[in-house]
C-alpha cells in the first residue's frame, strides 16, 4: 500500500512537470523541443523503485498528461519517445560506467531522436532531419540538467525499505 501511494506521488510530481513545461515559452525556433521535465520523476522511479515500476509511471505519465495538456497527436509523439527512451536509459542503467546524469543525457537524446523519426513518419518528409543537431544538443542539455538534479534528489530523499 504504502508502495503504490509512493509511486502514485511521483506520477503526480510528473504530471505537475508536465504541467510547468506546458506553460514554458522556449524561445528557440525547433518545433518539440521541451524542457522534459517530468523525466526527473521518471529517473527517480527508476532508481528507487525498479524498472517495471518506471515503466508504469512512464506510460501512465504520458497519457494522462496527454489527455490532460495535449490531444492525441501530443500522445502519440510524447510515447514513442518516451519508450525509446525508456529502453535506452534501461540499457545504459545497466553499464556501470555510467551514473544517473549519463542515464538521463542518453534519454533526453534517445526521446529526441524517437520523436523526429516518428515526426518524419507523420508528415512523410526526410527534411525534418535538418532538426536533428538541434534536437541533440538540446536532449544534452536538458539530460544533463535533469540527471544533475535527480543526482542530488536522490541524495535528499529518506531511505526507503526495498520490501515496500
């Protein structure tokens, strides 16, 4: 019980990001580019948590944010990158060279790359691909900003028993 009223709090933390990101003008000229915040909750799920655990808050995340913030398309481009980004942070996670700020750098950039293929998919043009160092560098950024700041969260959280 106590389990899920954890859990059910970081996906309400990443709904309440979303929410902030939303209402975030980013001034640069890229169509998608956000900030990704509510990944920080995502990356502390993972590592509190497990992966099943951050994989629910992940897609649950992101249709309810959708359906809250965005519509269907918003969905469908905010889930592929979610997943593949999931699917790469799990991979990476499990390197031990890398710590949760080089996790969340290879998601932000994996979401990014997921999203362009998915926009390239949609409006049926290869010309979307001039957005792709943009979208890099930004994945970096906000990755490495985000990974920082799960690092000291993480820091500052209580010890949680593995048995919840």
């Amino acid at each position: 019980m106590k389990k899920t009223a954890l859990l059910s709090m970081l996906l309400a933390f990443a709904l309440i990001l979303g929410y902030v990101e939303a209402l975030i003008p980013l001034p640069f000229g890229v169509p998608g580019m956000k900030l990704g915040l509510p990944n920080l909750a995502v990356l502390i799920t993972m590592y509190r948590f497990g992966n099943k655990e951050a994989l629910i808050v992940n897609v649950a995340r992101v249709f309810l944010g959708g359906f809250l913030f965005g519509n269907l398309s918003a969905i469908l481009y905010s889930l592929s990158g979610a997943l593949v980004s999931f699917l790469v942070m799990l991979a990476i996670k499990r390197l031990p060279c890398f710590s949760i700020t080089g996790v969340s750098v290879a998601g932000g950039t994996a979401h990014n790359c997921a999203q362009l293929v998915v926009a390239m998919l949609v409006v049926q043009t290869y010309q979307t691909i001039y957005y792709l160092p943009f979208l890099l560098v930004s994945g970096c950024i906000t990755g490495l900003c985000l990974g920082l700041t799960a690092g000291q969260v993480m820091k500052r959280l209580p010890a949680w028993r593995s048995d919840l």
